[in-house]
C-alpha cells in the first residue's frame, strides 16, 4: 500500500506556537503514526502546498492508494487542476482522508457537492469521539469513546451529504454534537472525513488517533491499483478484449 500525507503546511512554520505542538509539521505526524501502524507494509510519502504542482503531480496520484490532505487558511491556494487531477484519481478508485479542517477545502467541495461548512466552531473543547458502528473495520481496537482534553468544536448542521457510512459522532463540552467519521463513494473510490485533528493541540500524537488514521487508510485504499479512465476511449474492435491486460488480483492483506 502506497499512502500520501498532504498538508498546506503554513501555520507551522508562520505561528511559534503550532510550530511548538508540530515542529516538523501536521504531515510528519501524520506520516510517523502511518508508519507505526503500517511497518513494512507501507510505503509513506508526505506533499505540501509549496513544492511545484504543490507535491501532487500525476504520478505521485497514480502512485497513491490513499491520499489524507490537512488544510487550514490556504484552500484557495490550491490550484485548479491540482483540484481537478485528484477528483479524477479518487474517481478512479484512489481514497481520499480529508483531516479535520481539510472538510472546507476545494477537493471535499468538488467530490461532495456541498458547502461542506459547519455551523458553528469554538476552539479548546473537550472531544468525546463515540463509534456509532463498533462492529466496522475502521473501530477495530479503539476504546468508546476516544476521550481528547482539548480540540475544536465543529457543530451541526454540517453541510455535507447524508455519509454512506457513519462511523464517529462526538460531542463536545458544550452540548454539541457532529458527524465526526464519516465515509462516502465517489465512483469507483473511497472519502473519509475525520473531524478530530485541531492544529494547536498534538490530537496527531494521541495513540487512539494513530490507530484510527491507519484503519481509516485500510478501509479507503482500492482492492487494486486504481486507473484513471480518459474522457475519449478509442474505437475498439470486435474482440479487443482478448488482448486487454488482465485486472491484477488483490494483495494479500489489503483492504476489500
């Protein structure tokens, strides 16, 4: 399995004091608890706003089996076809996490169809992140709830489509509540959104969290290497498929 960490990577290096929580950045975090999840049965890669094609060049995509994007203040920073070659690969069969904030960003607009904006937001907020589905792959091995002492409130309504599957609802101190793991299909690909994920707190070094994130990546990632299909298919004779190549079979392990 190939995973890409994706990050606009700006109040790290802008704010001393997310910089002291991610000194390395959100991606690196990210990254490490893949590769703690994974071992040897990963390859990892991190991608940010600043590099060339902001790190996601086609074959970066065509090379991903699942992409987790964490964004902030810089979703209009992301250029038009960076948004346009991402949705072709998710709808090619590539998974795509979007990571707490990321819900806002302009690859979670074009997938979803919505606004994808909450009602309401307050910082500092106790989480208590309940498994709705304790049965589903992606709350293997996590406790009900995951207690986090301090994140962000995200509050409903939250303008998104009615999830395929529902997997975390949390409630916050104040009475709040949110679809906070939620997972859609988007043509032959997988979306999950994980609310938990506030800059100003290490949520990325919670062990629970960890744990999560590498589910979630298992649930997302496509049975097979996935393909974009081009808009244009050339004509094909009477028995082309003969000589087609074969669809490659599943690896041992993978998710489907």
């Amino acid at each position: 399995m190939q995973l890409t960490v994706w990050n606009e990577y700006h109040q790290e290096r802008s704010d001393p004091r997310i910089a002291a929580v991610y000194p390395d950045g959100i991606h690196a975090s990210v990254a490490a608890g893949l590769a703690e999840y994974f071992g040897a049965n990963a390859g990892i890669g991190t991608a940010t706003l600043d590099q060339p094609e902001h790190g996601l060049t086609e074959e970066v995509l065509a090379g991903t089996d699942v992409l987790f994007w964490w964004a902030h203040l810089r979703h209009d920073r992301v250029a038009d076809e960076v948004v346009e070659r991402v949705r072709r690969h998710v709808l090619a069969g590539m998974g795509l996490v979007l990571l707490h904030s990321a819900i806002n960003a302009r690859i979670a607009e074009a997938l979803l169809g919505t606004s994808c904006r909450m009602s309401c937001w307050r910082h500092g907020d106790r989480e208590l992140i309940w498994t709705v589905e304790p049965g589903h792959e992606i709350a293997d091995g996590l406790p009900n709830p995951i207690e986090l002492p301090a994140g962000e409130m995200y509050g409903e309504p939250l303008d998104v489509p009615a999830p395929d599957e529902l997997i975390f609802i949390t409630g916050y101190s104040g009475g709040e509540v949110l679809r906070s793991g939620c997972g859609w299909r988007r043509g032959r690909g997988r979306v999950f959104f994980l609310a938990a994920g506030h800059e100003e707190y290490p949520i990325y070094d919670h062990p629970d969290i960890r744990r999560a994130l590498g589910n979630i990546a298992r649930w997302a990632a496509p049975a097979t290497p996935h393909r974009v299909i081009e808009a244009r298919v050339p004509n094909s004779p009477e028995g082309w498929w003969r000589d087609a190549p074969s669809v490659p079979e599943p690896v041992e392990g993978q998710a489907r």
